[in-house]
C-alpha cells in the first residue's frame, strides 16, 4: 500500500477521516488498523474487556463507556477506583470543570479544587460522596455481611438512575465491574471507615479475582480494549493470559514501550507471555485517549451499524 496524500473535503465525516488514515502514515495508520480491530472482535462475537483508568472517567469519555456497555461493545469492565467514585459524582449531579494544565495550584488548594491535568473537581464533591456512601454501605450491609468487589458494585449501580453512568448501565445490562484496587481512593477510606465500626462487613477482592478469571473460558473468543495502562489493564490481560490468550487486543496509551512498564507495553509484547495469541488481530496507539480513541471508536460503530450488527 502508498503513501497516499490526505485532503480534506467539505462535510468530512469521521469514517471518511479514518479510511484516509490508513494511508498516511505512522499512529494515523495504527489508529485505523485499532478501528478495524475493534469491528473484529464485534463480528467474531469476542467477549470484549474495557478497561479505562480514573481519568478518563473525569473527562467526558465517561458517557462513552456508558454507550458502550448500552451497545453491547464491552462485556467486561476494568477500571480504578477514581472511576467509580466519579461515576457516582457526575450520576448524583456533580459537574466538573476544564481548567488549564498552566493553572497556579497553590491557588486552586487555596479554593479548595483539584486539579486532574486540565480539569477540576472542588473538595465539595468528594464530601458530598461521603454523604452518599454510608446509607448505601447500610443497605448492602443489611443484605449480607461479605462482598465480592464486582457484586458490590452491580448492587451500587442499580441504586442509580442515570443513563450516562458506568455503573447504571453495566447494572442493567449485566456486565460486571471489576476494580481490583478498590481501596485505592476516596472509596477504599470509606469502606475501612465502615469496617471499624460493623468489624464482620468484607470486601473480598480475591474472590473477585476467581470471577475475573471465570469471566472467560479457554474456548472463548476474548478481546481487549485497553485504554492507559495500571492494573486495570493487568487485570483483564493477566485474566486472558490464563485462559489461552486473546486473539484480538488494542492498547490506547501516552506511555512509551522503553520504559518498560505496563502502560507502555505494546500488543506485541504481550504475545511474549501469551496474554494474546500469537496469530491474534492487535494494534498499539500511541496518543491521548480522549482524541484517538472516539476517532477508532465511532468507524467501527459505523461500520457495524451498516453490517446490522450494532444493537441500537
């Protein structure tokens, strides 16, 4: 294939955008390989992991996630504690600002508002979720006295009422949530909060280790998205790894592959340890979520609504 010269045209569409991509060169053409992945793993009937970390739950992506579950594009989803909390903020009405990434934050601490890149969130908000967790742990602890994470977090979704929501819409369409680091935030503290006074209420998050791991089974087909790196992304690769391998697999990360960590660690590393098969269908982008992922996202619902395969 040429190198082909991009032009713009008027009333370009994202599918137009991205099927010019393929021709352009360097993350432009991953980009677009990423996109005819994710249609794959539709078409093959993939279980498909999504997995996003906290920040991407502060940007607007969050809705997204929403659609996506809605849609029946993610059956499983990995995430950090920062994106249920902030689920949970935005479903109970909590807005969040864009801010700059110049802002003085000696002021902002002064005000009483974090700073997350170039987006705000005031200290109201977390208090305000204080407010809110501890009539909900009172009813989860009334219904039983151990929890699994993911369980926790269904029951926790189903108390909402907001179509946006990760957690509502995982709920209602029955997709669990797995957060492996659940105590790493503002709702970890609650939880051991809790648990000083009712010294019988558990999260068990090695039983919810075993759930992941039976989420998916050696004769299924698995996919995964993972967006950013941590151990949200670990957790549903490790999971695949123990049951045969993924044959197909986008990675969405700013992280260089020389550093060696987990969040820069590309598709074709991964087939190293067996996490996706050596004949899997993968693509590595390099680029911010926010922009690339929406682009690779919406030609493969475009293409699987043509197909008549996209459950509207």
């Amino acid at each position: 294939m040429n190198v082909k010269d991009f032009k713009w045209e008027q009333g370009l569409t994202v599918k137009q955008l991205i099927d010019q991509y393929r021709q352009v060169g360097f993350q432009s053409v991953e980009l677009a390989r990423a996109a005819e992945v994710f249609v794959k793993m539709k078409k093959n009937n993939a279980k498909t992991y999504l997995t996003f970390t906290s920040n991407m739950v502060t940007s607007g992506l969050r809705g997204f996630f929403a659609q996506l579950i809605k849609l029946k594009i993610a059956n499983v989803i990995v995430t950090t504690v920062g994106g249920i909390e902030e689920d949970i903020m935005k479903a109970k009405g909590e807005k969040f600002k864009v801010g700059r990434f110049d802002s003085d934050d000696i002021e902002l601490h002064e005000q009483g508002v974090n700073r997350i890149g170039n987006l705000t969130i005031n200290n109201e908000a977390y208090m305000n979720f204080e407010d809110l967790m501890l009539p909900i742990l009172n009813k989860l602890y009334e219904k039983k006295k151990r929890w699994a994470v993911s369980d926790l977090l269904l029951e926790m979704g189903l108390t909402l009422d907001d179509e946006d929501s990760i957690l509502y819409q995982a709920a209602k369409n029955n997709v669990p949530i797995f957060c492996p680091a659940i105590t790493d935030g503002a709702f970890g503290f609650h939880l051991y909060l809790y648990q000083q006074k009712h010294k019988d209420f558990i999260v068990d998050v090695v039983q919810d280790f075993g759930n992941i791991l039976f989420s998916s089974s050696q004769d299924e087909k698995k996919a995964v998205i993972a967006l950013g790196g941590s151990i949200s992304k670990h957790h549903a690769i490790l999971c695949t790894l123990l049951n045969g391998g993924a044959e197909y697999a986008v990675y969405m990360t700013t992280a260089h592959k020389t550093s060696g960590s987990m969040s820069g660690a590309t598709t074709e590393e991964a087939k190293s340890w067996g996490k996706v098969k050596d004949d899997s269908d993968v693509a590595t982008v390099n680029g911010d979520v926010t922009i690339m992922f929406p682009l690779a996202m919406i030609w493969a619902l475009e293409e699987l609504k043509k197909e008549g395969l996209l459950e509207l």
